[in-house]
C-alpha cells in the first residue's frame, strides 16, 4: 500500500487530488492537512512514502514544511504543488528537499506520473519547470545553489517571516510560538538582515514572490 500525505489550505482541492490518487489499486490518502504545520504533524504520525504539499499554506508554508518532513523522514518524498513557477522559486524548492515541483494546471495529466515516480524514488519535473531547471543548467548555473535565499534562515526565523507577512504582530507571533516578545525581535531583525530588507513592506513583497503567501 502507497500511503500518501495531502497538505492543502483548499478542501475542494484536497478533495479532487484525493479522488483522482486514490482511483489507483493500492494508493491510499493516509492523512489530509489544511496547513503546513498540521501537516509535518501528520507526516511524523503517519509516516507516508509521498507527501503532496501546496507551496502556499497558512501558519507554516509548504518550503519550511518540507524541510521538517526531510529531516525527521529522509524516506518520504515530496512533491510540491504550486500555481507558479520561477527559477528562484524551484531552486528554493529544490534546497529544501523535495524531488517534485508540480504545476496545478498541470495536475490532471501529472498528479499521477508525479506520485508514480516518487515512490520510485526518482525525481519528477515537468513540462515548464523542467524546462527552467534544463535552461539554467545549459546557462551554466547550477541546478543546486550553493545557498538558496531561504536556506541563510535558521528554520525559526522562515517560521517568522512567514507569520510577519501574515500580518501577525510580534506580541501574537510571541503567544502563537511560545516565546518571549524579545526572542521575536531578535529573530525578525536576524532575517531582515540575512535577506537584504529593511522595511516590512519588503518582507511582504519578498514572501509574495517566494509563494510564501499568497497577494
């Protein structure tokens, strides 16, 4: 039995990606998630071989989800499901652990080659994002770099950022996190400092463009 993991912020989109997985003899939707932080949960509880994760979820995005699925379950595979599609973004992508990038529009005829291949243990790119990983190769950029922007952030601080653009205060960060308002501070200043930002107008605009939230 292929147990998969479903982590997206949509229930009617959760709902049709499990139809058409679970048509599959021996393919079973273990857990579903709403938000990233549900779903790393779910993926320690459950253990699947594949986890499919929307890119852009509340509270904690699918980037930093995947990365904690990776470290704790070096066996599950991850397949990100995302609208968009940039060099930056798939090298984000990439940096943090998953072996698939996955277009929306493109999930009816790819979902299931996608999973298919995952389980195998194979990577699985697609159509235009294969052709942006092929392009920067053939430009002499390497498919990996060296630091992906995300991967200057300790996981605290992505956690941040992430509820900073959310609209979230300090004070309800510190409450939601468990933490002082100080510690909150202190890792706010850490990231805008690592990436370069000086407002949080920029903060948001970054996270628009990662798919870290959605404008």
């Amino acid at each position: 039995m292929l147990r998969i993991l479903l982590a997206d912020d949509h229930d009617i989109v959760r709902r049709g990606l499990k139809v058409l997985l679970e048509q599959n003899m021996g393919w079973q939707v273990c857990a579903e998630a709403s938000n990233g932080r549900d779903a790393v949960d779910l993926a320690l509880q459950h253990r699947p071989q594949v986890a499919v994760i929307d890119l852009s979820m509340p509270e904690l995005n699918g980037l930093e989800a995947t990365r904690r699925i990776r470290q704790s379950l070096p066996d599950t595979e991850v397949l990100i499901f995302t609208m968009h599609e940039s060099e930056e973004l798939i090298r984000e992508v990439l940096g943090a652990g998953a072996r698939g990038y996955l277009l929306k529009s493109d999930a009816v005829r790819q979902l299931i080659p996608a999973v298919e291949s995952l389980s195998q243990k194979k990577p699985f790119f697609a159509g235009r994002v294969s052709e942006v990983v092929l392009d920067g190769f053939l430009k002499g950029r390497p498919a990996m770099p060296a630091h992906p922007t995300a991967e200057r952030l300790t996981s605290r601080e992505r956690e941040i950022v992430q509820l900073l653009a959310e609209g979230k205060s300090n004070k309800q960060i510190a409450r939601l996190l468990d933490l002082s308002v100080k510690t909150v501070e202190t890792h706010r200043t850490a990231a805008m400092r690592k990436l370069e930002l000086t407002s949080l107008p920029d903060l948001v605009r970054y996270a628009i463009r990662m798919q870290i939230i959605q404008a």
